[in-house]
C-alpha cells in the first residue's frame, strides 16, 4: 500500500479511537457532575464550572489527535 | 530549513496534491474553498473563501485558489495576512466600542452601557466565584477581555467573506496563549518573590542526602514541564476545536456544491448551531483556564 493511502486510512481512524477514549472520559466526568448537581442543587454553579474545565483537558486529548490530522492531512 | 524553503516545498506539493486528487470529492471541497493555511503555522483543510481572497483576486495576478506567496512580509505568508487581518479588525472594532462606552459614564446607565455593565458584571462574578474576591477583581478585565475577543473571534468565521483568525493558523490563539504565560509568570514573582517562586520549582526536601539532589532535579525538570505544557495545551485546545469546526463547514459547503440542481439543501447550515455552542464553550474554556493558572500560581501561601 502506498503511504498516502494508509494515512488516509490512519488518520480518521486515530481521531475515531481517540474519540472513543475521551467520549468514555466525558460520560463518567458529566453524569458523575449530574448526580452531584442533582444531589446539591446549590453547588450547582461549581460543579459546573469544575465539570466544564475538567471536560476541556478531557477534550484536548482528542483535539490533539485533530491537530496531527491536520497537520498531515498535506501528505495524503 | 528556512521558512522560505519549507512554503516553496509546500507550494510544490499541493501541485502534486491537486492533479492527483482531482476526481474526488475532496476536489469538490477545493472548489468551494481552498486547501488553506500553507505557511508559518499553517495547515491544509478545507476551507471558504474569504473578503482578502477576493481583493487579492482583483488586485494582484493570483487566481482565487493560488496557494502562498509573498514570504517576504516579516516572514509572514498571505494566509498568515489573512488571519492577522481579522484578528485586528476584531481588536479595532472591541477597542474602538471600548473607548466610545468609557468617554461619558452616566451614574445611572442608560442603553448600550446598561448593557454593558450587566454584561462585565456578570464576568466579574462569574471570574470572582473561581478565583476569590481580591484576584477576582485584579483579573477580570484581563481574562474578560480574552473571553469577549476570543468569543468574537470565533463567531466570525461563520459570518459570510469573513474568517476566523483562529482557525487553520496557530499564529493567533498562540499569541494569547503566551500572553497568558507570561502574566502567569509575572505574578507568581510578584506575589510571591522571587525567593518563593524558586522554592515552588524546587520543591520540598525531605533531608535524605542522595535522594534529595534527585528529587530537586526530577521537580525543577517536572515543574518547567509542567508550565510550558500550559501554553502548548490552551493553543493546540482553542485552535484544534475552531479549525475542526470551520473545516467542518467548508467540507459541508463542498458537500452542497457536490448536490444535483434540483436539490439545493444548505447542509452547513444544519451543523451553525453547534458552532455556535462549540466556540462559546472555547472562549469559556480559555478564560477560565487561564483564571485557574493564575489562582493556581497565586495560592501558594494557603496550602
């Protein structure tokens, strides 16, 4: 196979499996962060704040695995 | 290899790229926008045309397509041009309403300052919940200012001719990124002094010989790391998440040129509201971060 053709092959299907893994991430971050905003209606405003940047370093690691698509998306 | 090497190199690929790839659909992509961003921090994805590319359609004899030229501009390329230009017009456009807003405050606000002020209210409470009262108040027009530019920035790109600096060139989110690295370094010295801050790269010893040494090592090696990994992780974060997003709606837009006549379906349109979602999350996700690694490098004294 040429080199283009397996990057064409290799790139989604890293982001895909990157997906997978900060998908799981994010599922266990916002349903734990749903049960304690159902639990203490009043913290509601820190957990969401603590959830919202605990999802974001979740998220960069698919957005890294983004980046590098892009990154070599030239050389296809 | 020189700047000017690396875009001639990657003018002559994108040649090779483009006979190559004429019959798919990512041709279809190219013809709506244009395979962008192949300079200084660039990246190649597809992307829509914008205002510059029109006026340097009409003013130079580049076609609309054309890829790169003019490193000669501080090293900088048309596409880096490009987005630099947005992202001054957007700082004009904030500083200019900016300036008109402050010039006569009324005690009791009427209309655009009003608004105004519920709005820089609502970020100092919001800044004020994450970071105590004190820092709070010292940071918000710092971190308030990156949030609105931020936020502006990444609604632009889904106004028609008009791109968002962001997107497909790392220039921009990178130069506030370091901005940010560099306040966060400024006030860990200032708060601490200089004798702390040290101390803080160094780490606590426990009083064993050999062990110690390793340990001070390993912690000045961990810590460095650990706050140029911070500027890395916010740019690649802002730029990874608008580049997809506008990617997204011009490989859409591609999808709409590709449709049959009879069925003229704007499918971009369907992915706008999750833009529009995404770069609110980002500028969000931005702001507060950099309030966390401030307070982070501010709190020292209590723990």
């Amino acid at each position: 196979m040429e080199p283009g053709a397996l990057l064409g092959l290799a790139l989604p299907l890293g982001v895909g499996i990157a997906a997978v893994g900060s998908g799981y991430g994010l599922g266990q971050a916002v349903g734990k962060a749903m049960e304690a905003m159902g639990r203490q209606p009043e913290a509601a405003d820190k957990i969401q704040t603590a959830m919202i940047i605990g999802c974001a370093l979740i998220e960069a690691l698919t957005i890294y695995a983004l980046v590098a698509l892009f990154v070599l998306m030239g050389k296809i | 290899m020189s700047a000017t090497e690396a875009a001639v190199q990657h003018g002559e690929a994108v040649v090779e790229h483009g006979a190559a790839a004429a019959q798919t659909l990512h041709h279809a992509a190219e013809a709506a926008g244009h395979g962008g961003g192949h300079a200084t921090g660039g990246i190649h994805a597809p992307e829509l045309q914008n205002l510059l590319d029109y006026v340097r359609a009409a003013f130079t004899d580049k076609g609309m397509y054309d890829d790169c030229i003019g490193h000669g501009f501080w090293g900088l390329s048309y596409f880096d041009v490009a987005n630099i230009f947005f992202a001054m017009l957007i700082a004009v456009t904030l500083g200019v309403i900016a300036w008109r807003l402050s010039r006569n405050l009324k005690k009791v606000p009427t209309g655009f300052q009003a608004l105004a002020e519920v709005f820089v209210g609502g970020m100092q409470t919001y800044f004020c919940g994450i970071m105590g009262n004190k820092l709070g108040k010292i940071f918000t027009p710092f971190v308030g200012t990156i949030f609105i530019y931020i936020l502006c920035m990444n609604y632009i790109g889904l106004i028609p001719f008009a791109k968002s600096p962001i997107a497909l060139n790392i220039n921009v989110p990178a130069s506030m990124a370091i901005c940010v690295f560099f306040l966060v370094q400024y006030h860990g010295i200032r708060q601490n002094g200089i004798k702390k801050y040290a101390q803080h790269f160094v780490g606590e010893t426990a009083g064993i010989p050999v062990l110690d040494q390793f340990l001070i090592l390993l912690n000045i090696f961990l810590h460095i790391f650990g706050e140029l990994v911070k500027p890395a992780s916010l740019t690649l974060r802002l730029f990874g998440n608008i580049s997809g997003e506008d990617a997204v709606v011009a490989a859409l837009v591609g999808l709409v040129v590709a449709l049959p006549w009879y069925a003229p379906v704007p499918i971009q349109t369907f992915f706008f509201p999750l833009a529009l979602l995404f770069g609110l999350i980002q500028a969000i996700v931005f702001s507060t971060l950099s309030a966390v690694y401030l307070l982070l490098m501010s709190a020292h004294e209590e723990h």
